[in-house]
C-alpha cells in the first residue's frame, strides 16, 4: 500500500475518501474522521476537554468487565465512507487484532467542545445509531456546570435515558455498572 500524506488526500477532490484512507493518515495532534467520505480534521482539545477524556477513561476503566476494553480516541469504521473517532469508547476485548474497530462499540463518548456541539448532538448521535452503538453519551465539560446526556438504543432509535449535572450521579447499567458524576470530571487537581 502506498502512503499518502494529508496534503495529497486534502488536494484531490475529485473522489471520496475511504477508511482505508485513514490508515495512511499521519500521527500527529489532529484527529482525522470521514462523514460520507469527506475528511474532518479538528485540531488539538482543550485541556479542559482532555481532563474528562481522562477522568471519564479512569472512572470506566476501573469498573471494566475483562469481556470488554476501554479506550480513548480509538478509530471505528462503521462504513467504508464513514470513519469516527469518539473520545471515549468501549469495544469488545476480543477486537483488538485490527487496525481499527469495526464493530459497534458498546458505548461511544464525545466531550463536546464549542466547535462540535451541534455536530455531536445531531449528526455523530445519527451515525452511531444507525451503526448500532447501544450506548451514547455527551459529556458537556463546563467547569460551572458540567453535565452529562445518555442515550441509549431502544428500537433502534437513541432515546434520552438520562441527564445529570455537576454532582448528580449517573447509576449507569450499560455497557456495565458505573457511576459518573459530571463535576467530577473536570475538577482540576487529584
């Protein structure tokens, strides 16, 4: 397979690219996904973003099943034009032997940032429920008032299971029993 540089793949426009683009993507601070073969890059996290990609991973990780795995920005195909890269997913621990996912993770986690709000709340929330994510959550990273949104897969359709707020606790049941309190996750310090 040859190699193609981000600069090759962003200057021809005249096809749509395909997750077997993003293996050849560089590693570098960006994060690369495809919409309908289309490339989004966005560009580094805050460091309020990242401290609850942190604390959530940690907090999910210690409650973990050994059937499953937490990971933080992982790839997922879920078609050969669409390529996701939630900040936070579970996937099966018996996936790991492919370059990316390529089944439905068991949750999928996007912290929402200004840039992506909308985008995570409409068009990634239609993604992964067509893929069939049983579980999605947005964490809404105000150091003020954080909150968490969890949607879950019933019929086939996401539908609001839960809404949480600085120190509400969420009593997750899926993937796995967990407890996530929002304020939490973006309190700074140990």
């Amino acid at each position: 397979m040859s190699v193609m540089t981000a600069p090759d793949v962003w200057a021809d426009q005249t096809r749509e690219l395909t997750v077997a683009d993003m293996e050849d993507m560089p590693d570098d601070e960006f994060r690369y996904e495809l919409d309908d073969g289309v490339l989004i890059v966005s560009p580094a996290p805050s460091n309020l973003h990242q401290l609850a990609v942190h604390r959530l991973a940690q907090i999910l990780d210690a409650a973990c099943p050994p059937e499953l795995q937490v990971l933080p920005g992982v790839g997922v195909n879920i078609s050969r034009f669409q390529h996701r890269v939630p900040d936070v997913a579970v996937v099966r621990a018996d996936s790991m032997d492919t370059v990316f996912q390529e089944r439905p993770p068991a949750l999928a986690v996007e912290v929402a940032s200004p840039r992506t709000r909308l985008y995570d709340r409409n068009r990634k929330k239609q993604v992964y429920e067509q893929f069939g994510i049983v579980s999605y959550w947005i964490v809404e990273p105000d150091r003020d008032k954080p909150e968490l949104i969890v949607f879950e897969l019933r019929d086939g359709r996401y539908q609001e299971a839960a809404r949480v707020a600085g120190d509400e606790a969420f009593q997750a049941v899926l993937p796995f029993p967990v407890t996530v309190t929002p304020s939490e996750l973006v309190r700074a310090g140990r």
